[in-house]
C-alpha cells in the first residue's frame, strides 16, 4: 500500500509542501517526457505546447507556459510516465491570495 | 435531418451545450466550441463581490478518481473530482468578457451568475443582460455554494427578482438532491424559462497514507459517466412534473447518452468532463454520433423522439410480476450435511 510502490501514482494526492508559501505550478521533467501529446489538450488553460528538442530521445517534449499555468493537476493525470512536477511560482509573492479567513469557512457550512 | 433545437426562444444548431465552467472560462474557447457546432456555451460563473475568495482557486483542484493513465481516454469509469471555482475576474471583466463572446461568436451564450442576496442576483443578472448574453442561468446549486443557502430560504426570492428583471431567458440549475422535482416546480412557477438538472453532487476522497481528504482538504464536486443514471431520473421525474424545457447534464459521454437525455424529456444537454478528458473533438463526434441514430431510424428532427421513452414509463403497480421463487425447493432446507 506504499503510496510511491504503486504503477500509476498520478497526481500526488496533497498540495505540495510549499503550498501555503508559493502558488504551485506545474512542471515538465524534459527527460522523461516520452512526447505521447496527451497533456496539451488536456489543460484548459492553453499552458502546455510541445516544444523542439534537437538532443530529446523523442526530439520533442511537452513545456509549461508558467504565465497560463493554474496549478489545476490536471495534466498529472494526463502524463502516463509521471513526467510532472510541482515547483513554486516565486513571481506570485509569498502569501497565498486568499488564505483561510471567516467568509471562506462560511462555505463550509 | 437536422440536429437544429428551439430552446427558450433560441434556435440551437445542436442541443449540445458546453456547460458552466473550465471550458468556457476565456474567449478562446467559445471559438473552439463553436467549431465543434456546439449548439451553445453556457459561461464560467460570475460569484458576487461577497465571494471574491471563489475568484482565487486552490492548487491543485483537479484530480481523476479510478483512473488508469495508461489508457488514457479510454477509461469508461472515473471520477473527475474538482474543487472548481468562479470566474477568476472581477464581475466588470465579466460583462466585458460576455460582450467579447457576443461580438464574436455566432453561437447563442449563456450567462451564469452566483450571489446570496435577491438584490444582488437581480443586478448582475441585469448585468448579464445588458453584456448581451442571450440568457442567463441561476447557478444555485453549485458543489462549493454555502451550505447556509437553502432553496426555499434564499433562491425562490433570487429567482423571483431575477425574473422580473430581465427580458432574457432565465434557466435555473439545480442541485442533483431529493427535491429536484418539487425544485423545479418552484423554479417554473417563479417563471424561469428553463432548468438545468444537475449540478454535480459533492463528494469527497481520503488519501490514506496520510489519512486526511486529498487535495485541499475540503469536499469537491464529483462527476463522471456513472453520474448519469442519477440525473436521468431526475430528468424523467421533472419531465412529467413541469412543462418548461429542461437542460440535461451530467455523465454525458458519447451521442448515445444525449439520445438518453432526450429520450426522457430534455430539450438540450450540456456536457463538460467529456471535453476535459477527451477533447473539444468530442462535441463534434457527440454531434455525428446522434445524427448517425437520427438517420438509422429514419427521425428528422429530435422533437420525434423528445420524451419518447417517458411515455413506457412503467409505476410499480402497473409492473408485470409473477410469485417469486417456490418456497419449497432445495435452496430452502438447511442441510447441516452440505455445510464445510
């Protein structure tokens, strides 16, 4: 039942440890990338595109467009080899923009 | 043969409809729905300045529940578990958002506006109305709505004022909960033009190696192909119990589960999980696959088969049934002898 043992673990099922510092963003590991294109089509937000890659196995890989990035997961659930990552998006500040404050928990009635 | 639908005074070129929500949050996409012949786009919810937290989304909010990633789109059963938000703008770049969508788009758009009290829901609906948006939809019932508002306590008066102040057509979305039909009821008789059955049900999921709910921590909105078989009901029940259109949606994945909509009663059907997973395509293989039946049984237009299925609708009394199995037979004596 080890989390990591599992084939597909897809998406991790917790926001990232950074979270409450930094918006996470999703990241392509271009060396795992095996260029199948599910990702961009899959992201609503217009940023994955499939970049060149001259010295790529595949001589393509999948690339975030940080700008359009929403931090959805999405396309974790997209990638068949786990080529994603989260890293925090340091040009949003350092403070969540909405932390949890009382007209948040009033959704939670 | 044609897929061409009449909807609250609006002529469709299909009765799909993209609904609420990640598709059809930006500009772009109306072009991509439009391509695909969607008959409408209903736009991503506007929450009032009281929900301004529902403008900032948490990360991550999407995850795809016994989904197998390597047969992507080739899943039959999944869940698309999402913490989905409002509009990520302000209600100014809202209406500007809609006048875009209008100015561009050949395809009728649908407004939708979230608020708590009648006065506001009536001014952005209003709002809505003047951005040019061909109707407006009431999105009471979303998964991530305060919980203190209730039917009968805040929306039948929102319903009420939006209603009398506005020319376009109002649809009203409801929740898909044990009052559907008694809620639709309530919606015609407030004098919405439509309703949209249902919104998606609140779940949520336990990540057990670290023994608290994934993601963010709270309940998401929970939808997928088995979703369907419930809002059919419910589609079924309403049908029979008010005469305005209805709005089918939930668990569409392919022409055959329109057909289905149809079938029990809905004018149009709006899909959105099968556009996330499967692509802007599947508008149109949704399209071809409903002509495909419509030619196959020789019907020219979907009003021929619109509630067809209702009509053998069959009532627990009226059920054919015959005495249940003999009482007397083998599987009825305990035989201590059989038993290890």
């Amino acid at each position: 039942m080890d989390n990591k043992q599992a084939k597909y673990p897809g998406l991790h099922p917790l926001p990232p440890a950074f979270v409450t510092d930094f918006p996470p963003v999703a990241v392509v590991v271009e060396e795992r990338c095996i260029a199948c294109d599910r990702c961009p089509p899959l992201c609503f937000f217009d940023a994955i595109v499939m970049e060149h890659r001259a010295a790529h196995k595949y001589e393509r890989t999948a690339v975030v467009v940080t700008e359009n990035c929403t931090g959805c997961g999405l396309c974790f659930e997209a990638c068949p080899v786990d080529a994603f990552v989260w890293a925090p998006d340091k040009t949003l500040g350092a403070r969540p923009s909405k932390a949890m404050g009382e007209s948040e928990r009033d959704l939670s009635a | 043969m044609s897929l061409t639908t009449s909807f609250v005074g609006l002529t469709l070129q299909s009765p799909v409809i993209v609904a609420s929500g990640p598709a059809s949050h930006d500009v772009n996409q109306i072009r991509l729905a439009q391509e695909q012949k969607a008959g409408a786009v209903v736009l991503k919810t506007a929450c009032s300045d009281k929900y301004i937290h529902m403008r900032s989304w948490p990360r991550p909010r999407y995850k795809l529940l016994d989904w197998d990633k390597q047969i992507a789109g080739r899943s039959k059963a999944f869940s698309l578990y999402a913490y989905e938000q409002g509009y990520s703008g302000t209600l100014e770049d809202y209406w500007q958002f809609i006048r875009v969508c209008k100015e561009h788009a050949s395809i009728p758009i649908i407004g939708s506006i979230f608020a708590d009290e009648a006065h506001e829901w009536q001014e952005m609906a209003v709002k809505v109305e003047q951005s040019s948006a061909d109707a407006v939809e009431l999105d009471i019932s979303s998964p991530h709505r305060p919980g203190s508002l209730g039917f009968e306590t805040t929306f039948v008066a929102a319903i009420k004022a939006v209603v009398v102040a506005v020319k376009i057509p109002v649809l009203v979305k409801l929740s898909p909960g044990p009052d559907v039909v008694q809620q639709s009821v309530s919606a015609q008789e407030c004098g919405a033009k439509a309703v949209t059955l249902c919104n998606r049900l609140r779940g949520v999921d336990v990540d057990i190696e670290n023994q608290r709910p994934i993601l963010h921590g709270y309940f998401g909105g929970i939808g997928g192909p088995w979703a369907k078989y419930y809002t059919f009901r419910h589609v079924a029940e309403a049908a029979q119990a008010i005469s305005i259109p209805i709005s089918g949606t939930g668990g569409t994945m392919s022409g055959e589960d329109v057909i289905k909509y149809i079938m029990l009663g809905a004018t149009t059907v709006q899909i959105l999980s099968v556009i996330m997973i499967n692509g802007w395509e599947s508008i149109g293989r949704i399209n071809g696959e409903i002509e495909q039946y419509m030619k196959r049984k020789g019907i020219s237009s979907l009003d021929q088969i619109r509630g067809k299925a209702l009509e053998s609708i069959t009532y627990p009394d009226e059920i054919i049934r015959w005495s249940g199995e003999s009482k007397k037979g083998p599987r009825n004596t305990w035989n201590d002898d059989k038993i290890g």
